[in-house]
C-alpha cells in the first residue's frame, strides 16, 4: 500500500490491530485483507473488501461458511458473503474511513453472533432481493389476501431479450393502470401463471447459486421446504405436459413474493427430442423476474407499515377547494377508495382562473365542475380507485351512505349544518379542516361520537372563541377587486399543510387514535399557538349538535 495514501494506511493500521493482513488490491482498485470475526471467544475467519473511497459498505465473506449455517442462513449469501447491514441503513463517514471500516467489523460480528445463536435479525432487512438475479421484470398487482384466479399479461419491454410481463387478480383494472404508465400489452404472446405459497423465507444456497434449470431451482427449494418444492415440481410438470413453451411461477412467502418462468427445454440443436416429460422439466432455463408490486394494498401500506391505511373506508369529502384538492390526493394515496371502500367528491362550485394559483387541479381544468374535475384528475394517478364526484350541494344529497364526512369548505356555517344533519340517529363522525386568517394556522376538529364537541362548541353563545388559535387577535385581510371578488389571500403551501393535518387526522380516526381531538398547526412564526391540542368539551347550548 503507497505510503502516501493517507486513509489507506490509516485503513490498514486500524485493521492490524485487529489482526487483519493487507493482501493487495482487487481488479476494480477495492482494498483486500484478510483476518477474522470474533464471536463468544471464537474467530471466524473473513476476507474483507474495502472501497477506498469508502462510498461504499465494506464487503466481508466467511471462509469458510460455519458448518452448522450450511446449506442456508439467514444474512449469509452464495459465497459466504455476510449481509450485515441493508443498503443505505449505514451512512459512510468519508473523513474518517479506518473508524468507519471498524465500526462495521463490529456490526458484522453482531450480526453473526445473532445468526449463529438463533436470535431474530428483525432489524435487518430482509436481503434476498439484492441477490435474486433479475433477467425480466413482472409487474405484481395483486393483494395479499386475494383468493382470485391470476393471470399473466405480457407487455412489450423495450429490451426484447428480456421478458416483461404483469400478474393480476383483476385484468381491467391492471389494464387502466398499464395505460397509464404508459406499458403496451403484447397481444401475439401469452404465458400461463401459477401461484405457490411457502412457509420458508427464501435465502440463497450458498454453494451453488442462482438456480439455472428446474433441477437447481427444485435442490434450493427443497432445502428450504419439501412441501414447497413438491407443489413446484407439480405445477411445473403439469404444465409442461400442455405442450406451453414456458409457465410464469409466482412464490408467496411469508414477507413478499418473488417470481421466475420456466422455459421449457424442447429442442436440441433446433431438433425435436425424445426425452421424458420429467426430463424436459428438469433441464429446463429458469428465468429470475425482477418483482415490482404495483397493488393498491401494498402502494398505501408501504410507507406506513406500523399504521392502518384507509383502505375499505367509505369517505366523503365536502368542498373540492384549495384544501380539498390537496386532501383528496393525500386520502388516495393512504388508500381511499380501493379494497372495497370510497371516497366521495362532492362541490357544486367551478374552477375559475383565479383560483389554480393554490389549486390541486390546473388550467386544463378551468371551468369544469371541482368535484368532476377533481375526480378525474385523481383517477389518472390511481386509476384502481373508486372515486364518486357529486357536482350537487353538501346539503342536498345523501350523507348517510359514508362511515367519515370531512368538510373542506372553510366556510363555517355550512359546517355547522353539515354537525346537525349528522346528528343523533343519523349520526356519522365528520371531521372539520379549516386554515384561520390569512393563512397564520391550519386547525382540524374530529366529532368521532355523538357525545363528543363539535365545530360549533368551539366558542361560546357570544361567538367568542373558546379554544383561541393565536395569542392575540387572528387578522383580518381580504385581497381582490370589489366586493364580488374579495378573498382571503393565503399561499398553496397553506392549504397543503391544512390538508396534510386533515390526512393525519383521518388515519388516526381509522386506527381508532382520534385523540386530541382539536389540532392546531402554527404556519405564521409571528404567532404563537393560543390554546394547546385537545379533546373540547361539547356545550349543552350548542345549537348544532344538541339540537
């Protein structure tokens, strides 16, 4: 190693002492040592690979493999490699390489004492993916509890060597949304899909990986679950006796699904051969599909993974405004509208040029009916939705058919009439977002039982306010020409954040967490907050909800 390579040396004389030799540098310039990882008193020898730009984590395999992880371990890949840190859960410190590289020798020896002890590695993501061989992609648009029949749906990929398809419990609905990416379906090729489901987390074999031909794919799988490799054998065969040219498998473990086609071997040398069905099947290409979920379960759940989506909800959201634009997108995407559920659109009112400055919707939708347009704006971005628009009047249509009404109007005495149509024996939870002021705060109050305090019990008989937004007075600022055009000017960041509160809010409601009840967001760093979140008390003069 030159002497003037500083984090190099430091690199190297921080890993003599822990007994690792510098061994050279790899075809692509990485540095290589060799030494050991020491668990519970006993050293398992490693080599280790080290980038010198330390951009990248170090690379460390056990040679050999500890005979008792053999012939699978979780974390321990094809060659002994040791996965023991996902990628990007490590942020590499550049100016201090060698304590970077030893902080990693001790994750790794961490990580191997849990393995070998049998202890759980939940913090560790699972790694199967990184190392599953990807020669195609598959579009995987289905739920996890879908009992539906699948079917294959093969696209044309823009590199024709390698195959691109879409599985699916629902054709028309995968169809809509394949149009919209802009996917085109091959209709001249068709491919049969069948579906398996394991109990075994799929972890790579160590001597002998990825799988190339059924007979590989059959050892690996029986390694990790005879029952599993004997229905893949199954269907395998049964389809091969069909005479089909391939067949698409799509594995359910216990985490995701991974997926491959098998192509049947036919021919040799561009001949007809005489072999046995079962020979056919085990000298047959396996081919690895790089699995991309595209189901709505899974698009709503996957940043929330702790947390309830709404998904199954019947939702109706009044006022297509500036709040509830924004609103209705955020609702969509933690799954409003798929798995059984709704949302409801519902404005009488058209947008105007004036109002796309803070609007959800563009120009292309300029007078068109909010509710409409909204609807069909949203449809585009999710079109498995189901999205209901009502171009009619809050008070004039059917509220009952919704488990949550969310009022985005802003205007407050439709508020109040909205809390007394859904009051006593037609009561339904609604939930109120409004922005004060000139956009100083956004505010959100949830009615989830009719004992509870509504918008109404906000202030007192005189109108004074009870629960105060602001220390101080909120200002009063209009904006406009004349008085049929006067507004309240506030920016499209201020009814995001309203609509944003209005989205937490509704996710707590469906994880049954709807407490504090009341919510204020300060917006204007020139006020400070006048009363702290809470659960109001509901007024036994409120005209609204105890009338």
């Amino acid at each position: 190693m030159n002497a003037d390579d500083t984090s190099g040396s430091r690199i190297s004389r921080g890993l003599a002492q822990r007994g690792f030799i510098y061994k050279g540098r790899t075809p692509a310039k990485w540095y290589f040592f060799e030494g050991a990882l020491r668990v519970d008193g006993i050293a398992y020898p490693v080599k280790l690979f080290v980038d010198p730009l330390c951009q990248q984590l170090p690379q460390i395999y056990l040679t050999p493999v500890p005979e008792r992880l053999k012939p699978v371990s979780p974390h321990i890949i094809g060659g002994g490699f040791l996965c023991y840190a996902a990628a990007g859960s490590i942020t590499l410190d550049v100016f201090d390489p060698d304590g970077q590289v030893l902080a990693c020798l001790e994750r790794a020896e961490y990580v191997l004492g849990q393995i070998l002890r049998g202890e759980p590695t939940a913090d560790l993501e699972e790694e199967f993916f990184a190392y599953w061989p990807s020669e195609g992609y598959c579009l995987l648009d289905f739920g996890s509890k879908s009992a539906q029949p699948l079917h294959a749906v093969v696209l044309k990929s823009p590199n024709s060597t390698r195959p691109f398809v879409a599985v699916t419990d629902d054709p028309a609905i995968t169809g809509e949304k394949l149009k919209v990416i802009g996917a085109a379906i091959d209709d001249k090729h068709t491919i049969a899909v069948r579906r398996v489901t394991t109990p075994a987390h799929p972890r790579p074999l160590q001597d002998q990986w990825p799988p190339k031909t059924v007979a590989e794919l059959l050892r690996w799988q029986a390694v990790l679950d005879t029952r599993t490799r004997k229905k893949l054998q199954q269907v395998i065969h049964a389809e091969a006796s069909t005479h089909a040219n391939g067949v698409l498998c799509v594995v359910e473990s216990p985490k995701f699904k991974y997926a491959f086609i098998v192509e049947y071997d036919r021919q040799i040398s561009g001949k007809q051969t005489h072999r046995s069905s079962l020979e056919i099947v085990y000298a047959s290409k396996v081919v690895p599909l790089n699995c991309i979920r595209m189901d709505d379960e899974y698009v709503a759940q996957r940043n929330t993974p702790d947390r309830r989506t709404l998904a199954g909800k019947r939702i109706m959201l009044v006022g297509c405004g500036t709040i509830g634009g924004y609103l209705a997108e955020c609702l969509i995407k933690a799954g409003t509208g798929t798995g059984g559920g709704e949302l409801a659109l519902v404005d009488c009112d058209f947008l105007f040029p004036q109002n796309v400055g803070r609007h959800r919707l563009g120009m292309n939708h300029v007078f068109h009916n909010k509710a409409i347009a909204l609807a069909e704006e949203m449809n585009r971005g999710a079109p498995g939705a189901n999205i209901r628009p009502f171009p009619a009047d809050a008070l004039q249509i059917n509220l009952l058919n919704s488990e949550l009404i969310i009022d985005a109007t802003g205007e407050e005495a439709l508020g109040h009439l909205l809390v007394q149509r859904l009051t006593g024996p037609n009561f339904r939870p609604s939930l109120t977002v409004w922005i004060e002021g000139p956009g100083i705060a956004a505010r959100g109050m949830l009615r989830d039982s009719d004992n509870a305090a509504c918008v109404r019990c906000l202030k007192a008989d005189d109108r004074t306010p009870i629960y105060p937004v602001v220390d101080g007075e909120v200002p009063v600022r209009l904006a406009g020409h004349g008085c049929e055009s006067l507004y309240v000017p506030f920016p499209a960041t201020v009814s995001m954040q309203a609509a944003c509160l209005g989205a937490e809010m509704t996710l707590d409601w469906a994880s049954a967490a709807p407490t504090p009840r009341l919510r204020t967001r300060i917006l204007d760093n020139q006020y400070t907050k006048g009363h702290y979140d809470t659960n109001p008390e509901r007024r036994p003069s409120c005209p609204a909800c105890t009338s």
